[in-house]
C-alpha cells in the first residue's frame, strides 16, 4: 500500500525509489532494492543522528559480504530505525497482545507491580514510536496499531481500578513497589509538566476529611490514585483525552450518584416528590440538608483533590472530568431543592425548607469554586435560582402560616378558661423562626412579607424601629391576639373571659421572655403585655366580686334593733350564697401558672376577704350566742382557706376546703 502511495506523493520516495519499486514488482519482491551508491551517499539519510554513520559501514560491510541477518540491520537504520528500536517495537506489540488476549482479559495488569511496569515500558516505547516523524511509515504504522489496543486495555484498567471499593481494613496494594519504581524515573512520559509529589505527600494531600462510613466507599482509594495518574499519563501523551475523560467521568459519576443514595437522597422526579407524604418528605428534607453539606463540603472538595492530581499534565482534563463527573450528582440535589421550592406551602414545610434555604446559601460559594468555564455559569445560574425560588417559599410560607391563625375560627370554647392549642402552636412556631434569624432578615428584608404597612395598626406602631424578622414575629403575635381576643367572646361568663386571656397573654409573654424574640421584640413589648395582664386582673375582680361585695355594705343598717338583725341575715344570707356559687365555680378555673394564680388568690382575699372581715367584726354582735353561727357561715379565716382552693382546676365543696380541716 505504501508503495503503491510512493507514485502519487514524493514523501514516501525515500522508501520506494522508482527503480526500487519498479524491481519489486518485475521480480514479485516486496523488499525495496537499494544501491551500493546510495547506500553510502549520506545526503539520502533520513535523519542525522550518530547512528546514522554505523549505519553507513555496516551496509558496506554487507556489501562487502556480510550475512543476511546484518544487511537487513543495515537496511533498518539506513532508513532511519536502530536494531534496537527494532527490537522495542517487537517487544512491545508481543507484550501489548499477550495482555489482549482472551486468557489476560480478566486478570488485571496492575496485580502485579513488575507486570505493570513493563506493560507502561512498552506503551511509552509505543508513543515514542508512532510520534518519530522520522521514522519509516510502516514502523509507525506499527506501533499506532498496537498503541489503539495498549489504550483500550488501559482504559480498561483505568475504569476497574476506578470501580474499586474502599474497605475499612483495605491494606497498601503492592502497587507502592511500581510506584517506587516509577518515581525513581521522574519522567517515564516525556512532558512539561512539573513532578509529581512524594507517595507520603500524595496521601496525605487526599486524606479525606470525613469518617462517614456511610460516604468512604464511595471516595477513590488513596492507594491507587498513583497508579490511575500513570495511565492518564500514557493515554494523554497518546493523544486519548476524549476515553480517558469518557471513563472517568462514567465511573466516579455513577459512584457519586450511589453516594447521594447512600445518604439518602434518591433521584426522583419533581411529581414523584409532591406526592410524598408530609412525614416521608420531612425526613427526605432533613436528609437532603445533611448530604448537601457532607457532599459539597467534602465529597466533591475530595473528588476535585482526586480529579487535579490524576490529570495533573493537563489542565483541560481537570476541569472537563471533574465537571462531567461531579454535575449530575449537583443537579440531582439541586432537583430535589427545586421540587420542594415549588410545591405546595403548607405551615409544617417552613423550618425544613429554611434549613434548606441556609444549607445552600452556606455551601453556595464552595459549589461555585469547584467547577470553572461554562460548568460553572451554568452550575451557579441553577443554584441561585434555586436558592431565590426557596426563598420565595419561605416568604409565601409565612404568609400562609399568617392567614392560618386569622382564619382558625373554632366555636368550641377552652374548658375553664385554659390556655388554647392554637396559642401553644403559634408561640412554639414563632419562637422557632428565631433560630433562623440571619437568613429570614435577608428574606424579608424586602418588606413584601407582613412590613410594616401589612400589618394591624398595633404591629404598624410597635414595628417601627424592628428588624425585618422582629416585624414578623410582631405582626403574627398580633394576629393571634386578635383571633384570642375574639374567642373569649364564647364564654357568657364576663370573668372567665379575663381568666381565659389572662392565660393566653401570659403564656405569650413567658415564650418571649424566655427566648430570642425577646431581643426581637424588645422590652417595651414585654412590658405593654404585662400592663394588659394587670388589666385583666382588675377586671376579673370587678366581674366576678362586685356583686358579691355589694353585700357587705352598710347600707339599709340602722342601729341595733330588730329590723337591723333581719337586714344583717340577709345580708350574710346574700353573701354566703354568692360566695359558695363563686366558689362552686371557679375552683374548676385552672390558672396553670403558679406566679399568676397566687397574684390572683392575693387581689381576692385583699379586696373580699378583708372587706369581709371587717363587717364580721362589725355585724357578729348583733346576735346573741350560737344564734350567729345560724346566720353566719364563715369566719374570715374560713374565707381565706376557701379562696386559696380558687383556680387550681378542681371542683371544690363550699365549707369543707380543701386547705383546712372539716369542721
């Protein structure tokens, strides 16, 4: 074929002279005939390399009468081949289709450190070759035939030793001897780039920052990174970027995916997740925020370490692996962001989809520096957008949660004025939003969420010198007074209505006071709610005790005489009555703080008790004997005993107290 290419290009001309050629095909001999001339003309050399002078004295020395076997060296290096370069390219085609065969194919070639560091011996030997543009055709010929099945098993053994798992009792392949042996030649591929670091350096550079076991399979083994750098090496030099790329990428993007799984974070579909049920989601959610830092704090940061020092002579290689490797595991945790961004907003959603909201804006700088080019435009275009529609969530969450406790109209009033759960799930929800200070100010920093012109005029007021999330939290308490203060209007008892707010308030202050919203609310808002307890405590008293202390007046008392006995029965008569239904009643009230309760049993007996017991002093001696225990029922120290028994949510006996003995 050469020669027949000789007549239509002067560049092979050198091979197949025309005579030469010409000869060949009248005697049927392939070899091309070479004069005693030429042979000694050295202008015809093809390359003017010292050997090229033995060259010339052996083909004489053939000429002259030497054997066969010394005038086809000869002929070899006239044309620019040494017998030793000879013999290389032998050698190497012989090793590279024994490791071809069907006998070799399972075996790896890196189970044996002499074995691979033949087998690298003679690819480099094969690269040396077919890359000579000064030697003959069918030499490099030659070599580029074996060099495509020396690639093909080496990207072989680049995507086994790839898919090699890590184990936690893995030992030191006995690859370090190739690796000893490699290293003592700094170059074993001619190339310009800088030399590799020490084995001691390399491992320690790849230590991987994490001791997940759940992770650590999925991680590249240290032990042969080494050698994966080597294959690169020759497959680079070789000019088989685009298969060495294709086999990295292929495997460490599968191994990446089966991390992602491993940490639970499956590959489903933005349908698949808007069907899942709350408390499946839920653990998803927190799952997701746990592998997102694991995986870009240290997976793909070890990933990328792994990636550079495999494709160190090439900084195209680092990039485009690393980037086709690592994208798709990206993309499929920032699918499962994007899914929940724009499902459907429920209350129960908000905290998970802020802790989501922070991971990513936590990690979002790290994401963008591990990739370069269009990889990384593109990677950061999909997390910010992602990023802003969680955003988004957060905000119209919160907004949801807003129209939830304006809109919970329940009709069934709380037995005895007890604090309501809607109360309790607000407090609790909005004491939760303070964890997440820092992110949710950003948010709403925007004032398009409950600002200061959303809110009630109470919130309008009370916000003005608030942070965003302060404002918030403002505006949602607000709406839960408004929403309290019209559930009180259930209870047909004007008293119970101040117990029951009484409750409600304090039990919001106590979730202020004793939290962050504190500082976000401020001091003055603490203060105003307790001046609205206070005010609910004086109306309590009025309520329930003006009646009753309308009975221990001295009005319609004159002197001492008869009619002024009957007035007195009555008036104890009244009174007893009052107190014993009030009584009856209210020891089933419950006041569930200690501190309220006992400020509330103080105002009853100093305004009742003290009233009471200054009209007994005054009225016992109009009657005569055991005559006033008929009418009157209670000494003032009865009444004391009596009042303490209010509030504590049991029903009580009028007369026989549970805080003294039976009389």
């Amino acid at each position: 074929m050469i020669r027949i290419l000789s007549g239509f290009d002067d560049r092979f001309s050198d091979l197949f002279p025309p005579s030469a050629a010409s000869a060949g095909a009248a005697t049927g001999d392939d070899r091309p005939a070479t004069s005693k001339e030429e042979s000694r003309d050295p202008t015809k050399e093809m390359s003017g390399s010292p050997s090229e002078g033995c060259a010339l004295t052996t083909v004489q020395e053939v000429n002259d009468g030497g054997d066969a076997s010394e005038e086809i060296s000869a002929k070899e290096e006239r044309h620019g081949i040494s017998e030793e370069e000879s013999v290389k390219l032998e050698m190497a085609e012989k090793l590279v289709l024994m490791w071809d065969s069907s006998a070799n194919s399972i075996s790896s070639l890196f189970e044996s450190s002499e074995e691979a560091a033949q087998y690298l011996s003679a690819v480099d030997d094969l690269i040396s070759i077919s890359s000579d543009q000064s030697l003959p055709t069918s030499h490099r010929v030659r070599a580029e035939s074996s060099l495509q099945l020396a690639m093909s098993r080496l990207e072989d053994e680049f995507r086994s030793l790839l898919s090699q798992p890590t184990t936690d009792n893995s030992t030191p392949r006995h690859s370090a001897s190739l690796r000893r042996m490699a290293l003592s030649d700094p170059t074993p591929v001619a190339s310009d780039t800088p030399e590799s670091p020490q084995v001691g350096e390399l491992e320690h550079s790849l230590s991987l920052p994490l001791s997940s076991e759940v992770v650590a399979p999925y991680i590249v083994v240290p032990d042969i990174i080494f050698d994966l750098k080597q294959i690169a090496l020759r497959m680079i030099a070789a000019r088989y970027e685009p298969e060495l790329c294709q086999a990295y990428s292929d495997t460490r993007r599968e191994a990446l995916t089966d991390c992602l799984v491993s940490l639970g974070v499956d590959k489903m579909s933005i349908e698949e997740v808007q069907k899942i049920d709350w408390p499946t989601l839920d653990s998803k959610m927190k799952k997701w925020i746990q592998a997102l830092k694991i995986v870009l704090n240290g997976v793909l940061i070890e990933e990328k370490r792994v990636c550079e020092t495999i494709f160190e002579s090439s900084e195209s290689l680092k990039d485009e692996c690393f980037a086709e490797a690592a994208k798709g595991c990206v993309l499929q945790l920032l699918n499962f962001g994007d899914a929940i961004a724009i499902g459907k907003r429920t209350a129960e959603k908000l905290f998970r989809i802020v802790g989501m909201y922070e991971a990513l804006a936590e990690v979002l700088p790290e994401l963008e520096s591990l990739f370069s080019g269009h990889a990384r435009v593109f990677v950061k275009e999909e997390a910010e957008g992602i990023l802003s529609r969680l955003g988004n969530a957060v905000k119209g969450t919160i907004l949801e949660f807003g129209n939830l406790i304006r809109g919970e109209m329940s009709k069934k009033p709380m037995q005895y004025g007890e604090i309501h759960p809607l109360t309790r799930y607000v407090m609790n929800y909005i004491r939760l939003l303070a964890d997440y200070s820092s992110a949710l100010n950003s948010l709403l920093a925007d004032g398009d969420t409950y600002g200061s012109d959303q809110g009630t005029g109470a919130s309008t007021a009370e916000g003005a010198n608030l942070t965003p999330l302060g404002n918030c939290m403002l505006t949602l308490i607000t709406y839960l007074e408004t929403n309290l203060d019209e559930k009180k209007k259930l209870y047909e008892d004007e008293a119970l209505q101040h117990i029951y707010i009484m409750n409600n308030l304090l039990y919001i202050v106590q979730k202020v006071k004793d939290s962050e919203m504190k500082t976000l609310l401020g001091d003055n808002w603490v203060r105003k709610r307790r001046g609205l307890i206070r005010q609910h405590s004086t109306g309590y008293l009025r309520a329930s005790w003006t009646r009753v202390l309308s009975f221990l007046r001295d009005d319609g008392l004159v002197g001492s005489g008869h009619s002024n006995r009957n007035a007195l029965k009555e008036k104890f008569k009244n009174f007893n009555n009052a107190f014993d239904e009030i009584y009856r009643v209210q020891t089933n009230w419950r006041v569930p703080d200690p501190q309220l309760r006992e400020e509330l049993k103080i105002s009853v007996s100093e305004k009742v008790v003290q009233a009471y017991r200054s009209f007994y002093g005054r009225s016992k001696g109009q009657f005569e004997g055991r005559s006033a225990y008929k009418y009157i029922k209670y000494a003032p120290e009865d009444l004391e005993n009596h009042v303490a028994d209010l509030f504590e949510g049991f029903p009580g006996v009028p007369g026989n107290p549970r805080g003294r003995e039976a009389c």
